[in-house]
C-alpha cells in the first residue's frame, strides 16, 4: 500500500496538492488528484494541506497493537520532538503512558541522534584527510533521501552514507536487547516518510512499525490512559543530551558542535521544501561548493506532518532548546555505540523517467483550451503548475488533464451560464405563452412554477404562491376530485384530470378544466407533476345558451303552432260559453257557464304566453326608465305585499342611465319576478330590489336584484327553472311560462338573467339590461 494515497470521491477538484506537491507526484484522473508512488517522497505534505481530508496516511496501528495483544515483546521509539508535541507532560509521564499500553521498553531516538552523529564526525574527518571537497549531503531526514533517489538521482554520490537516528536507535536497541527473542520496535514521530524508510530493504528490518503522534493520542484516549496522572518513568536507552536537538533547524551541527557562519560557506544549513529544492538544483548545476550540507525537507522534525501540538512553530523549537539547557553542562557530550551497531548504509538512485513532448504536441494540447497566442497563456498557476506550457507537459506525460484550467473553466461555465439563462429565458416564454393555467409542483406537492394569464386560478402574485403547498396556496382546488387527480400523479406516476371543476374566484364563478401529467427526470425519475388548467367558464356559458337557444327554438316553433291551433277554437268555445252564461235562467246553469267563461279565459291566457313566448312579431322598443316601472310595479302591488306580510325593499341608484326596451315587457319581466318572490314567502318575510348601474368588461348595464328570504329553490332544480312548462308549484297554479318568458323578453334585448339560491335561506335573480345607445345615455330623461 501506497505511503500517501487519495480517498475516492472526497477529491473536490480543488488542484491544491497539484499545486503544492513540490515533485508534482499528484496525478489527476477523472477529476479526482491521485498520488503516484513511484514520483511520491511522502514528505505529507499534501495531507496537512488538504481541507477536504481527500488524503490518508498509510497506518501502522492496527498491526502495532496486534503485536502487543499477543504479547510480542515491544520497544517504542520515541522521536525528541516528543518534547514539544505533548507539552505540558513531563518527558517521564510520556514514558509511563506507552508503557501502560504495553511496551517493554522505551527508547529515545534523541540517542540514535548522538549515534548518528558521531559518524558524521568522523565521516567528515576522512573527508578532509582524503581532500574531499563535495559537500556531503546529510540523511537523517527520509523526505530528502526519497527527493534525491527519485528526482535529483545525480546527486546520490552526495547522500552521507549514514543510517537515520531512528534506525541507529533501533539498531542499538536490538544490541542492548539482543536475547529477546521476537523483539519488535516501533518508531514514534512526527514524520510521514518514515513510514517509507523502515519499509525500505537497504534499512534491513530495523523498525517494525511507524506510528505517528495523532495516531498514539487517539490510542491513549480510546485505551482510558491519562498521561497527566502518571508518575514519571525513564527511558531504557543510555542517557542521551545533545541529540535533543535533532529536531530543530541545525539541530545536528549544534550536537556536532560545529558552526554554520554566513562567511564560512563550508557548512550549510537549508530547511523547509522550497529552500531544499533550491539548494539542491543548485548543487545539480554545481553552483554551491562547501564540506557539509545539513539539510531538513521540513522546517524542523517539530513541524512535521503528523506533528499535532497547538504550540506555535517558535514555540515548540523553545521547547525542545529548554529541555537541552536544563541538562547540566558535564553531561553535554555524544553517546557512543555499542559494539556491532551497523550506522553505515547505501543509496541507490530511482530515477522515474517521463516522455518529453515536443513544441508541436504542446501547442496542439494549448489550442485545445482556445491558447493559440502567447497571450492566451496567463500562466495564473490555479491548476497547479507555473505555467501553462508545464501544465501542458503534464498532461502530455499523464499526469494532468487538459481541462484542469481555471480560466478556460471560467469561460465555459459563462458560456454555459449564458446558455442556461437562454434556456430559462425560451422555457419561461414558453410557460407564459400558454393561454391555460401552469402548475408545476415537487413531489411534496409544493409549487416551483405558476403562470396564471387569465387570473382563473389564483388573485394572488406568482412571487407568493411558490414555494408553497399546492392546495394552501390555492384553496378553492382543495377538491377531493383533485386531490385524486394529483396523488394519481405523484404517487402513481398515471395522469389524473377534473373534466368540470366549479369554483368562486373573486366573487365570480369559474368552470376549470384540470388534467395533471408526471414530470419526469433523466431515466424516467418522476420528479413531480405539471398541472394545466383551462378556463372553460365562458364555453360552457355559451355551449349552454346555445342549447338554450337551440331548445327554446324548438319550444317556440312547437308553442307558435299549438297556440294557433288552439286559438280559433278556442274563439268559438268563449263565445259560446258567454251565450250560454247569459241565456240561461237556471242559477246553478249560470253558475256552471260561469266557470267554463273563467276557465276558457285562463287558456287564452296561457294561449297568450305562449304567443309571447314564441313571438315572432316585433316589439315597439323605446328608452325605458327602470326605477320609473319598478316604482310604478312596487306601488301597484303593495297591497298584496302587506297582506301576505312581506316587506318590500327597493335601493334604486340616483341618475339610473335609461336602456332601451319595450315598457309594458319589462314590467311583464319585473312583475313575475316580484310574484314568484312574494310566493316563496308564504309565512313573510323580505323582498330587496336594488338597481343600480354597472360596468363588466367596459360594457355600461343597468342591473336590478330581486332578492327574496323565501324557501330557495332545490339545487336540482336551478338548471331547469328558465325552461318553458317547468313548474314546482301545485296542480292549476302555475303553468311554467313566466320565468321562460321572462328569460325570452331580456334575452330579446341584450340582457341576460341569473339566479343564485339555497334552500331554505332565498333566493336572488339578477337582470342586466344593456344602456340605450351603447352607453351613450348615461343620463336619466
């Protein structure tokens, strides 16, 4: 497994390892950065960076603590940055902590440090007995012996042939516990690279396992181990003094004793990744001379990557200074190894050799982004290399993708931004260009796009009805037929309709014609539903008059020739039947011819209706004074009113515009209705009539409101009580012709008549006569 590697999907395309990587080690596949082993030197940087957490650190721990749970005998290795990482313990308490999770023993590698730097000393000194004038590169950090192996493998020769203070610490230790069969040693630190030098074969099995300091928190805390609470213990190791100072910027000149002056240049000290890189493609083109080069990947091992203290960068180096200066002075020497200790080891060079594209491949991969300038090359660096043409060699070489460029990202996000604003833009004309009623709505049934031309559906803004549930927004659908027209819908996934929805809007009724249809997603996801609503109010009013009219035709030709049929004979009969009243002596004779002189004269009434029902002569029409006949009709009958205890009401708006129509007709039509209201009131009650003029759609009318608080009409009865012959009342007391020819005589003129009633709570018929002259005469004569 991989030192470093990408966790799939976490990857948010943010290029910031690219951009960081400082061997660009990062390959980027499918949008998602993966590390390359092979280019990588696990110096973690990349995993401290990343703010998605995309990237792990390969882990040692599980297997650790399968060691010690089956009683492997351990030895920890304790890094001396230790000191800074878990201040304020006590080095002591550090050391009774690991070995409450079972180490045997603890090490520090502070005294691998001294080891390590013993043989530097000496390397230094055949150096200059030999006239050796290369610098000599030093080992102890495993980030830049995997930087010079992979990516400067000139500059191996450099590489002092000295093992790391961790493996001399294990070394030794395997010395000191050499009858200890099973020994195992475990290195603890800071360092993610030292997870790939203990696996390294040149090393030969020193360490067993590398756990980096989060990892031994997290142990501690789940194990119930409080460091804090624990008396101090030793380590095992010989005392080790100056190689505390390993883990700070020229910690191993400091424990070497030797010093790095600016006006001496045989001794360098270079820390942290951009510095290290400089020095060392400096030392490739043989700029830099000197004898020794001390040389850290990171600005100390107390800022490693896996080094988790809150301290600041200052603070910890402090840290690690104090404890050194709290040791007494006599004790300031270097440890010196025990016998067989093998400090001396091999570098081997591991070049990873990439194809090289030439001019015409990189400028072919740059037109692919639109760079056919220079100028189109901004080199803004957002993909993760400095320039385009890097980027260029990258994706060339397999490591980068053509479309990681941000600039030429941006522009297709305008472009596509622009091209979804068009799209909204044509999809929203579309939707508003329909002439019927659009909901669309969620799955939950709440509303995302209204448009509502005619104002049938809702009188409110479009701004408030979405985002809101489809049947609080829009109440008068709260119909159990649409609410199974839209579940057939949302839950089924099948088309559900309402032929004939009525509903008041506004105090005006509306006929809707509602069928809903699933919105489906990509692969056939039902995403909701899209309802649409026509406004069928006005073809149903006209389908309706039309059969109306279609019928009343038919009634009247059918009335015209009964009435003429029956009239002559009926001439004779009432002459006869006079002649017979009169020439008669007999009083009960009388009596009889009486009744037959009465009856005759009700059919020629009903002969009459039917005449005028199914008139087909002309009318004399003249400017008619409404308020004028409705006064005159409310004087003539308020005897009758009063006897049957009825109270009439009349409102008549002052300045009532004249409309034109034959006066004795009107009063036929006002009367009748008056009559049929004080009828309906058989135990009292009220009769308002107001008129008042009115205009609907920029046409003037005169309107009167017959208004009873009579019994009401049944609601099966409503569609049927302007047709001739139908009558509630009793047998003999009606003939079901005047409010047919009531509805004839207004619809003659222009008008139209309607009613509204609930049982048992009254009844309201409402005529509108159009103005005389088109509105002209607003005007009373």
């Amino acid at each position: 497994m991989a030192v470093v590697s990408t966790i799939p999907g976490r990857c948010r395309q943010c290029y910031s390892c690219v951009r960081h990587c400082p061997v660009k080690a990062i390959m980027v596949r499918e949008q998602q950065a993966t590390v390359l082993e092979e280019r990588c030197i696990s110096c973690g940087h990349c995993v401290t960076l990343c703010s998605q957490k995309a990237k792990r650190v390969a882990s040692d721990l599980k297997a650790v603590r399968e060691m010690l749970a089956k009683g492997r005998p351990a030895c920890a290795l304790l890094a001396p940055s230790f000191v800074a990482e878990f201040y304020p313990l006590r080095p002591g308490q550090v050391v009774a902590a690991l070995r409450r999770l079972g180490f045997r023993w603890v090490y520090e590698v502070a005294y691998g440090a001294e080891l390590v730097t013993g043989e530097y000393q000496r390397l230094l000194r055949r150096a200059a007995q030999a006239g050796w004038r290369r610098p000599l590169v030093s080992t102890p950090c495993p980030a830049v012996v995997h930087l010079v192996e992979r990516h400067f493998p000139s500059l191996v020769s450099f590489l002092a042939p000295v093992v790391s203070p961790m493996v001399a610490t294990a070394r030794a230790a395997r010395v000191f516990l050499g009858d200890t069969p099973g020994l195992a040693t475990v290195f603890i630190g800071p360092c993610v690279a030292k997870i790939e030098e203990a696996r390294h074969p040149e090393v030969g099995g020193a360490v067993d396992g590398v756990l980096g300091f989060p990892e031994l928190r997290g142990w501690w805390q789940e194990a119930g181990v409080d460091p804090s609470s624990l008396p101090e213990e030793g380590f095992d190791n010989p005392p080790a003094t100056l190689g505390k100072l390993y883990p700070v910027p020229g910690g191993l000149l400091r424990t070497a004793a030797l010093r790095a002056d600016v006006l001496d240049n045989e001794i360098h000290v270079v820390e942290g990744r951009e510095k290290s890189l400089e020095f060392l493609r400096a030392l490739e083109r043989r700029e830099v001379g000197g004898t020794f080069v001390d040389i850290l990947f990171c600005e100390g091992c107390v800022s490693g990557p896996l080094a988790g203290s809150s301290l600041p960068a200052y603070g910890r180096r402090d840290r690690v200074v104090r404890e050194v200066r709290a040791l007494p002075p006599a004790s300031l020497r270097l440890a010196q190894p025990p016998p067989g200790v093998v400090l001396h080891r091999e570098f081997t060079p591991r070049p990873v050799l990439l194809p090289e594209p030439d001019e015409g491949r990189i400028r072919a991969i740059l037109r692919e982004l639109g760079k056919t300038r220079p100028e189109d090359e901004l080199n803004c660096g957002a993909c993760g290399y400095a320039t385009c043409r890097d980027k260029a060699v990258a994706v060339f070489q397999g490591l980068a993708e053509n479309k990681m460029c941000l600039p030429y990202l941006i522009t297709e996000l305008q472009n596509r931004n622009a091209e979804l604003a068009y799209l909204r833009d044509y999809n929203r004309n579309i939707v508003e260009s329909i002439a019927e009623g659009v909901i669309v709505t969620d799955r939950e049934a709440t509303i995302t796009v209204f448009n509502d031309p005619r104002g049938h559906l809702s009188d409110h803004p479009r701004a408030e009805l979405i985002g809101r549930k489809l049947f609080r927004a829009l109440p008068h659908l709260d119909r159990e037929e649409v609410r199974k027209a839209i579940s057939a819908v949302l839950e089924e996934g099948r088309v559900g309709s309402v032929p004939e929805l009525r509903y008041q809007l506004r105090d005006r009724p509306v006929v809707s014609s509602l069928r809903a249809y699933p919105l489906r997603g990509e692969q056939g996801a039902l995403l909701g539903a899209v309802v649409i609503c026509q406004d069928i109010t006005e073809e149903k009013r006209w389908f309706t008059r039309l059969a109306e009219s279609d019928r009343l035709a038919s009634l009247g030709r059918l009335a015209a020739g009964v009435a003429h049929e029956i009239n002559n004979p009926l001439t004779l009969v009432s002459g006869y039947a006079e002649l017979l009243r009169d020439g008669v002596s007999d009083p009960a004779l009388r009596e009889q011819a009486t009744v037959i002189v009465e009856e005759v004269e009700r059919i020629a009434g009903i002969v009459r209706n039917l005449l005028t029902f199914a008139r087909q002569q002309r009318s004399t029409v003249t400017p008619c004074d409404v308020s004028a006949i409705l006064g005159r009709l409310v004087a003539l009958t308020a005897s009758q009113f009063q006897k049957a205890h009825v109270e009439q009401v009349v409102e008549s708006e002052p300045g009532l515009p004249v409309v034109a129509a034959n006066p004795s007709e009107l009063e036929q039509v006002f009367l009748n209705l008056m009559i049929n209201a004080l009828e309906a009131m058989p135990d009292g009650g009220t009769l308002s009539i107001r008129a008042r003029a009115v205009v609907t759609d920029g046409v003037p009318w005169v309107e009167v409101r017959f208004a009873d608080t009579g019994c009401g009409i049944r609601e099966e009865h409503l569609d049927r009580i302007f047709e001739p012959f139908f009558t509630t009342k009793e047998v003999g007391k009606g003939t079901g012709l005047g409010l047919s020819v009531s509805y004839g005589i207004v619809r003659k003129y222009g008008g139209t008549i309607e009613v509204s009633s609930e049982e048992g709570k009254g009844s309201e018929f409402v005529v509108r006569l159009p103005v005389a002259d088109n509105g002209e005469r607003w005007h009373r004569r």
